[in-house]
C-alpha cells in the first residue's frame, strides 16, 4: 500500500486558539471524506500542518501570557483526542522547565505521541524566535508506524 501525505494548506490566525482548532478540524474532515467509509482507504495515513498553525505566528508576546499557554495545551489535547486512525503533525508551542519551544506536535490514536522541536531560530525582522524560544539541543527523527 502506497504511504498518502497530506499537507495541509491552512491560514491560521495569530491569537485565535479556537479558530486555528477548527481550522485543524475542517481540514481533517475535508481529507477525511476522501476516504471509503467501510475500508478507510484513500485516507491520508499522515496530515502535516504548518510551523505555529494551533497559536498562529508569529505570536510573539502572548507567548508570554500565561493563560494563552494553557488554552493553547488544551486545543493540542483536545485536537489529539480526535485523532484516531492517522498521524497529524501540528505546529505548536509547548512549555518545558520554563522554556518555550517551537515545536511539531505528532499526534495519534488519541494522544500527543511526541514533539519534535525547531533547532535553528531565526533572528531577524519579526523572526526574532530566540527571544521567545529556545533551540532544540539536537535533531530527532521521527519514526512512524503505519498500518497495512
């Protein structure tokens, strides 16, 4: 069985947690359809979204807003529990030790299964990440099981 990538091609608005979660939503639905109800083939067996696409970017200083934190742990839980029978891979932000990441949350079969955070962070115009995010010390591959 061939390995189907969808990626998804989405506008997420700075701020609007909910909105970019319904924007997650919609896209998985539309992909979703593509499928045949009774075997599941023709689903995309991975759907990738943009860097940031759950807070939108560049977020900047709500990133120092505790509660836009929270909210944006609770849309990331709560997209993951939709996620059944495929991967999705979202941008995000995820806080460790006091430290911010810009981070690819990997979600499947209801749970964040890992994150895979960004190692080079640009330091120029509106891209100043570093003051924002710290680098990941090294990169990790990502190795998915696939059904079938």
């Amino acid at each position: 069985m061939p390995l189907t990538i969808a990626l998804a091609q989405i506008n997420p608005t700075v701020g609007d947690i909910q909105g970019n979660l319904e924007l997650h939503r919609q896209y998985l639905a539309r992909v979703g359809d593509r499928a045949d109800p009774s075997t599941g083939s023709g689903q995309d067996q991975v759907v990738v979204f943009p860097e940031c696409a759950l807070p939108g970017y560049p977020a900047q200083d709500l990133l120092f807003e505790k509660a836009f934190l929270r909210d944006l742990e609770e849309a990331l839980e709560t997209l993951a529990g939709e996620v059944k029978d495929r991967w999705v891979i979202t941008g995000t932000v995820r806080q460790e030790e006091g430290n911010l990441y810009n981070t690819a949350a990997v979600l499947h079969d209801g749970k964040v299964r890992a994150y895979r955070d960004k190692t080079l962070l640009p330091t120029y115009d509106v891209f100043d990440e570093r003051r924002y995010f710290t680098p990941a010390a090294e990169i990790k591959p990502l190795t998915l099981t696939l059904a079938g």
